[in-house]
C-alpha cells in the first residue's frame, strides 16, 4: 500500500498521487491571500509531519516541500546532491561515507551537523519509537538490534558513525550498491536536537530545512506553507508559498479549480476523467507515472495461503479481471494494464516476464483453477476489497467486484473505510481480514523500491509496507543479489528472476500504472512533476 508510499502512498502516494481524508473550509484559505501564493489541493496527513513518519501521500506531498535530503531525484530519475558534498562508497559496498555541503542550516538558523542525520534515522529505525518509516533504514547495521523488544527508544544504529560535523560513515548489514538511490527519499531527512524532545509534537510545527517552512497547520481545513530563507538548495521557490486546502472529495477541489478558488489539483476525480484533458476552463496534464496499483491478498486470509490452494485462487482471481476494460471504461486510458510488479519509468521494467500471462484476462482459464482450487477445500464466504472512500475508488473496485462475481459465481463485494486515516490505520493495526487496495509511488528511482519495500520479508509484520505479510526466501535471495551487485543492468536481471517468482505466489495482484494527472488555473504556469509523481510546488508561479 503506500505507507510511502506506504503503501501503500503510497506512494503517492500514490501515483497518481491517491485521494486522502480531511475537508476544508473556505477554498481561498490561506494567511498570503492576494500574493503569489499557491492555492493547492491536499489531504488531512496521517501522521505528524517527521521525515519517520511521512509516507502517505497526505503527508507526504507537504513533508517534500519543508525538507531536504542528501540528494534530489529530477523528474526523468536522475539523482544529483542536494545536501550532500559526497557519497563514496568502499570497494564492496558495505559501507559509505557521507560528507555533508557548507552553510545549510534548519529553518530557525541552527547549523545542520552530521549528528542531525545519524540521530533522525536512529530515531526512526527504533521500534520503540514506532515511526511509520523504520523499514527505510534495514540495510543499515544494527536495525535489528533496534527492532527488538525492549530496545532504549534514543539507543542508535551501530552501523552510523560521525566522523566531524559534516561527515558520517554508514555500514550495511551486507553489501546494498543501490542505497545511495535511497538516500532523496523523505525518511532520510534530518532533524534538529529539539526534535527529540516530543516527535509528535514536533512534528505538528517542525523545524525542518526545504525550500518552505510550516507556518500553520490547522487540522482538516489547511496547512500553509511559506518560503524558508535559511534554505541554500536547488530547489529555490519562485513564488511566495503554498497553502493546501484538505479536502475530503477531489470533486469539490475540481470545482474550485474551474471556479478560480484553487490553483493545482494533483488527484482527478472520476467525474471529470473522461473530459478533464479538454476542459476550457483549466490547463491539464497527464504523462507516464512512477505509480504501480493493484490489492493485496493477506497471506493469512483463509483459502488465500502460500499453498497449492492459495496460488491457485490468486492466479485466478488475476485471470478473471479484465485490465483492458476497465482502464478504458472507467479511467479513459489514464491508467496502463500492468505487465509486471513495477512501473514502466522504473529501471528493470519489463512487458515479458516469464509467467506474465497471469496478468492477462483469460475467463476460462480463470474458472479452471478456480475449480482446481475448490477441489482442495471449497470456498465459502465473501471475498472483501477494501478501499479508502474519500479517494475514487469505487468504480473500479465494484468493476473488479463484478467481474469475480460473473466468473466464479461468489459473493465479491468492495469494504470502504470512510477516510484513508481509517483505513490505512486499519492495515497498520492487524493483520488484515481482506484483500485492499495497493498503490505505490516510487521513493527512490530503483527497482528495489517496490520489490523490496512491499514484498521482502524484512518489510513483513509490521516492519514496513509489506502489510499482507508475504515471505519467501527464495525471492529474498535474489533481492541480496541484486543488492549485492555493482552494475544496474546485472541488479535489474536478479530483480526481474524475483519478480517471476511474485508471479506465481501473486502476493498482491497487479492491475494498473498510474498516469501523473493535474489540473490547474488558466493563470498558473506550466505543472511539472517529480520523480515520484507529486508536483514540483516550488516551480510553480501564477501570472
């Protein structure tokens, strides 16, 4: 799911960046009215707004803007510093030394140290302090020591040394040539000593250091952005600041679009899909996406195991959906079928991995194995796909619904939860009863993003976002592989082997790639995205 993320944004969120709770005011919200500020959409976050605890997209969208990382990822998946002065690894990739830029500080002038990195991941790679993002940082030595039960809450990574102010090294639990990809994604943020006070309530008006700081954030109405002079980035705003409106349904946010009482909308609601490319009244966008969609069947979901039983009704359960005709129908060709477990922007995607004709509709085949299935041990009951209803996604679940009810004859039914806080508290609180939506936008530009952060084991239990709780060692080993390697080309060949083996168990069946969709004023500049598919706010002006 995007926790990012997870998943679950996630992973933007997710994505097209996924529909989240909280319902505003007054469009025109904002404490800059009639300056060059702009008026966005947005979402009640989840969580405090930590680098530990940003993944959703929610939090997410906003947690972009008012920090920074060690590197930035450009829109095509290019990484060049931000932070950073340097990454050098060792010869076999077990450890990187990290030096750090001149002349940053946090927004109320207190110099960026080294140490404000190594203590923000310790804090959020410790289970006792039981931040959303502590999967981020499993390939770091000492994570497991710090997920064990009991574990001092300020105890840090024994893999993070310091070496002076601006340089630190980090040592892998086993060589991972592809952690420098990771190090834009938000976790990775670092925060000031005051911080460890009281996350959480830091994290309601942080101290941070991206291109804008937090001015207000009153809960379900509005969070208002402005510049942050102690910035010294790239990312340099060309207008005043952000306010995001949260609203509960992207319909309303369309509206005010088109009536002038809002100037970006980055989720499109499914009212307006079939015609929004072509709407007078607004400028429109939709390009290629990082974004993968599909829902999770919880491993521990009766007749759904890691066995003959459960493969056999997940392989037909991929084969009774028609991709095509919902992507057509309902999403106007917005949405592209998925062939794999990626994204088609993402390095290692492929339309032709062994055993990809699961992800194609083949309603006999379908009924075949759901037979075979039931001559195991009969299903019984309902199949439940739950989804979040403050985001559209009921017309394609009933779709999905429908076609499972038309070819196996069962009782299909969607599960809304009412706002995505709900439901995605739902997935973090239990092991889960039914298949859910997933979305996932990618963090970092690398195949590993996806494979490892929703289906290794390590990311199971509540480790990370690999919330259906999928294990298998033999796709483990290939991710070490990948990891282990000094070429991408040789990493992505371990990374689609693994995914031929997600192929067979289907722990999340795929459906669709996302397109990066927005909306925006007659009077706003041209909308581009990042890498993750959220726009880049601090490019945008109004005329």
């Amino acid at each position: 799911m995007g926790s990012k993320r997870g998943m679950t944004i996630g992973a933007m969120v997710c994505a097209v960046v996924m529909a989240l709770s909280g319902c505003g005011t007054d469009s025109s919200a904002g404490s800059h009215a009639g300056s060059n500020v702009i008026r966005a959409y947005g979402v009640e976050p989840q969580n405090p707004l930590t680098p530990g605890d940003s993944g959703e997209s929610g939090g997410i969208q906003i947690a972009d803007q008012i920090y920074s990382t060690l590197i930035t990822y450009g829109s095509d998946g290019s990484i060049n510093n931000e932070m950073a002065d340097s990454i050098e690894p060792n010869s076999d990739a077990t450890q990187f030394t990290i030096t750090l830029k001149d002349g940053w500080k946090f927004s109320d002038g207190t110099p960026i140290k080294a140490e404000n990195f190594t203590k923000a991941w310790s804090y959020a790679a410790n289970g006792a302090n039981g931040a959303k993002n502590a999967w981020c940082f499993s390939s770091i030595k000492g994570y497991d020591e710090l997920q064990a039960e009991g574990v001092a809450s300020d105890a840090q990574l024994s893999g993070l040394k310091i070496v002076d102010d601006k340089t630190f090294t980090v040592d892998m639990n086993k060589p991972n040539s592809m952690f420098p990809n990771e190090l834009g994604y938000i976790a990775f943020a670092p925060v000031p000593d005051s911080a460890f006070k009281d996350m959480k309530s830091f994290g309601q008006k942080p101290v941070t250091n991206g291109p804008y700081k937090l001015e207000s954030w009153d809960h379900n109405k509005t969070v208002t952005l402005v510049k942050n002079p102690e910035y010294q980035g790239p990312r340099q705003p060309k207008n005043d600041g952000v306010t995001f409106t949260l609203y509960t349904k992207p319909d309303s946010a369309y509206a005010d679009i088109q009536s002038g009482n809002l100037d970006v909308l980055s989720t499109i609601p499914a009212s307006a899909m079939k015609s929004f490319l072509s709407n007078s009244r607004i400028n429109a966008i939709s390009t290629p996406g990082s974004s993968f969609q599909g829902f999770t069947i919880p491993v521990a979901l009766e007749h759904f195991g890691m066995n003959e039983e459960g493969r056999l009704r997940r392989q037909a359960i991929s084969m009774a959906i028609n991709r095509e005709q919902i992507t057509d129908k309902i999403f106007f060709k917005t949405r592209t079928p998925a062939t794999d477990f990626l994204a088609p922007v993402i390095s290692g995607y492929s339309d032709s991995l062994k055993g990809s004709d699961v992800l194609k509709h083949n309603e006999d085949e379908a009924k075949r194995l759901w037979e075979q299935a039931d001559a195991i041990s009969p299903f019984s009951g309902t199949f439940q796909l739950a989804y979040n209803a403050d985001a559209d996604h009921k017309q394609w679940v009933d779709a999905v619904c429908n076609q499972l009810k038309n070819t196996f004859g069962i009782d299909a039914k969607g599960l809304p939860f009412p706002t995505s806080a709900e439901y995605y508290d739902s997935l973090d609180s239990k092991t889960p009863t039914f298949a859910f939506y997933t979305s996932w936008a990618a963090d970092w530009p690398s195949a590993d993003d996806f494979l490892v952060t929703l289906y290794a084991s390590s990311s199971a239990d509540g480790n990370g976002s690999n919330t259906g709780n999928y294990k298998n060692p033999e796709f483990d080993a290939l991710l070490d592989k990948a990891a282990s390697t000094t070429s991408v080309d040789e990493a992505n060949k371990y990374y689609q082997q693994s995914e031929e083996i997600l192929l067979q168990d289907l722990p999340t069946i795929p459906l669709w790639y996302g397109n990066a969709n927005a909306v925006s004023g007659k009077n706003v500049s041209k909308i581009e995205f990042n890498f993750n598919a959220l726009p880049t706010y601090w490019k945008i002006t109004k005329s």
